[in-house]
C-alpha cells in the first residue's frame, strides 16, 4: 500500500472541473453539475505531474498532454465553431457512402446529431481555458471526422434501423485509413453493430484489416463495448470493440441512493458507490482485474433512469454540437442546451447530458492520448492496455474487465514514480 505521491491535485480553472461550489472527491453533486468521472478516476492527480514541486520529485510536462499528440475521432462529426474545440481541432475529415453507393469526400465536417462533439468533449475539450470542461487528453489534439450522414428524427431512437441512421462500413474503414496515414496516436471509436464470429475477428473482413493495420501502425485503438446488455446478463462486446488488439471500454454508473436505471442501491448520497453500468456490454469471463487478458477495461459512461432524471451523478456531462438537425425551426429533437457559460467569460457554451459507453471510451483515449504526451514509449496498443490494466481500480463489479481506468496510478507508471499510489479508495 502506498499513499498519495504528489502533494494535491491540479485543479485547472475549468468551471465543471473546479465544481461549482463543491468539492474533493467528486466536485459534483446530485444537484450541482460537474465531471464526477473525471475525478474518480483521478485525473487531477496525473496533472499535477506536470507541476513543479508536486511533492514527487518528478515533473514532466507531457502529465498535463500535448497538441502534438492527435487523438482521431472517427464518429457524427464535430462542430469546429464550438469554443472547446475550435483550438483543438487540428484536422478534419468527412467520408460519406450516398444512397447511390457513390462516396462522397470533403475536407470539412459538422455535426448534426451531436454525438461526436459530445465524444471529443470527453476527450479532449479544450483544457485550461476557462470555460465549460476539461478534457481526459489534456492539451491534445483532435484530427475530426464524420462517418455517418445526416439523421432524421428517427435517429433519435438507438433501436432505429433508419438508413440515415447508421454509417456505412466502407466509410469507418476510409476514416481508420486517413488517420493512419496522418499519423494519429490514437483513434477513438464509440461506434459498434456485430459480434465477433470468432474470438477477436471481426465480422466486417475490411473493417477488420483496417483496425488490425492501425494497431500493426502503432496506432492504440480504442472502442465502446456497446450499450446492448440487460441488467444481469450482459452481451459481448460489439465489433470493433472486439477486434483482437482493440482496447474494449464498457461503461460505469454511480449509486448515490436515488433512483437510477436498475434501482442500484449499494451507495448513498454522502458515499456513492461506483458499478458496471446495467446497459454496458462486456465479455467473458466478466473480470480479470489488473490482468490485460480481460475482455476490457471499464470507465464512466454514467447510468441514468430516464430522459427526465434529474441527478446529475447519473449522467455524463459534457459538450454537444451548435448546429443540431432541425426537420424546421421548431424541431429540437437533437437540441442541446446552449447558453452562457458558468465561468464569467458570457461565452455559449452548448452541452448535453448524456449516458453510455461512447462516454466511457473517449475517457480511455484521451487518457492513452495523456500517456504517450508523457512517455512515447507507450506509444502500442499492448503496452497501453497493460498500463491501463495493470494500475486499473477493483470497484467489486463481475463485468468490470480489468478494473476501472485510474489515470493517477497509470501515470505514476508512465513517469518513472516508485511510489505508485494506492487504488481510489471504493466504497
């Protein structure tokens, strides 16, 4: 057992960061919002490496990220007007298969559903700036794009089997091939449809090839596990996630004693427990912790009841697209809230909350993104995932993969400190 390493947190001047008016450990109430995944996993803490007399005797820079280091994000696109992102956005791409099966090609992309701003938010919203969040990946960059066309209003639907809806494989695989070729660190995936046929090959041959040729790049490739699973019975993680070299990520939710999606009640308000989410899918067996021959590793993605919960620790907040699809003025199907930021800077700041692993797998991106800006040495997909692992939390749960991703211990690692810190503690 070790204690802390460094003296205290870097708590950057990012207003849900700080907490509006709460405090350690989470900065985040039922009542209040703020980036209660961020905080269990202890992101302060890794920050704080890059501070000189953080009490360890080590300083490295690359602990608060780097813009030289590119997290792809290959999802609905990403607005690049929205503040969080308009510094970070390095690169942009957008691949679209027309219904006439033409592709169509452009250097520029938007968002209109709002999904991938919501993603990048996770990973990299732009940190230290004063505004809105901070992202996992800290000062690392984003190389945008958008794989799936314009929705309809049944997209609102995660069951739809609107054309509209879905992204054509043939345009995630030219995603995966331009990042590869631009020579990203890491690539992001909260997409998924299809099992594995057979243990890590996946069911697409050309998605496959694509995946396995950015892994053999040295790209780390990080998916969602999917958001399939019935609460007790849980369903294999979906394609890419279960691609052979891809770092799986399932979602956790917290119990704070009210209500959530299956009626968890293990915490309390004043001691909320943390859990695999009753959606998350996962593989088998269930848990291996700290082993990185797990099917996986688990981060927040939240756990809400309902549309209508109004518990902030059952969601994951973040920020969402400014150009929403609108059928006409009236319709705000896919609206988030844009209003004035909480800090004193007046600027709109559009952000939803959301629930599901596509939150909980930018958390991991950006933290593999964190890592590598830290020590390049972890620039591999099986070096990450046994980093990941190898200092990953034991919160208790059978689906839990390795553990839940703590971004303190696994920098600790990364920079050379003999005093790796104690697990979180978990009630």
């Amino acid at each position: 057992m070790h204690a802390l390493s460094v003296n205290g947190p870097y708590i950057t001047n990012d207003p849900f960061f700080k907490g509006l008016g709460t405090g350690a450990p989470l900065y985040e109430t039922s009542t209040t919002e703020g980036q209660w995944g961020a905080h269990v996993t202890r992101l302060e803490y890794a920050f704080a490496y890059s501070q000189s007399g953080n009490g360890s005797g080590i300083t490295n820079a690359g602990a608060f990220g780097s813009s030289a280091v590119k997290i792809a994000i290959i999802d609905t696109g990403e607005d690049p007007t929205h503040p969080e992102l308009t510094s970070k956005i390095g690169y942009q791409k957008c691949f679209i298969t027309n219904p006439d099966g033409s592709q169509s090609i452009s250097n520029f992309e938007t968002d209109p559903t709002g999904h991938g701003t919501a993603v990048s938010g996770v990973a990299a919203a732009d940190t230290g700036n004063a505004l809105g969040f901070t992202g996992a990946g800290g000062a690392a960059s984003i190389y945008a794009y958008r794989v799936f066309p314009t929705p309809d209003d049944n997209c609102v639907s995660d069951t739809s089997t609107d054309d509209q809806c879905t992204s054509d494989s043939g345009d995630i695989v030219s995603a995966i091939g331009d990042a590869e070729a631009q020579k990203v660190n890491v690539i992001n995936l909260s997409l998924g449809g299809g099992s594995c046929a057979s243990a890590g090959v996946d069911p697409d041959p050309a998605e496959g090839n694509a995946v396995a040729d950015a892994i053999a790049a040295g790209i780390v490739v990080v998916a969602a596990s999917g958001n399939d699973s019935n609460a007790g019975s849980p369903a294999a993680p979906e394609s890419p996630a279960c691609d052979s070299g891809v770092i799986a990520v399932g979602a956790t939710g917290l119990s704070d004693g009210q209500t959530n999606s299956t009626g968890n009640t293990s915490g309390s308000a004043s001691n909320p427990k943390e859990y695999v989410a009753s959606y998350s899918n996962a593989g088998s067996p269930g848990a291996a912790v700290n082993s990185a021959n797990a099917w996986g590793i688990v981060a927040p993605g939240g756990d809400a009841a309902s549309a209508t919960d109004d518990d902030f620790l059952h969601w994951i907040d973040t920020i969402w697209t400014s150009t929403p699809y609108q059928s006409s003025s009236s319709d705000l199907d896919f609206a988030g809230e844009c209003i004035p930021d909480v800090g004193t800077t007046g600027t709109t700041d559009c952000r939803t909350l959301i629930d599901g692993t596509s939150l909980a797998s930018p958390d991991v991106a950006g933290t593999a993104a964190l890592i590598i800006a830290a020590n390049s040495s972890y620039q591999s997909a099986t070096k990450m995932k046994q980093l990941l692992c190898a200092t990953a939390d034991d919160i208790g749960d059978a689906n839990e993969g390795c553990g839940r991703l703590d971004v303190y211990r696994a920098m600790s690692v990364a920079v050379g400190d003999s005093s790796e810190p104690a697990e979180r503690p978990i009630p």
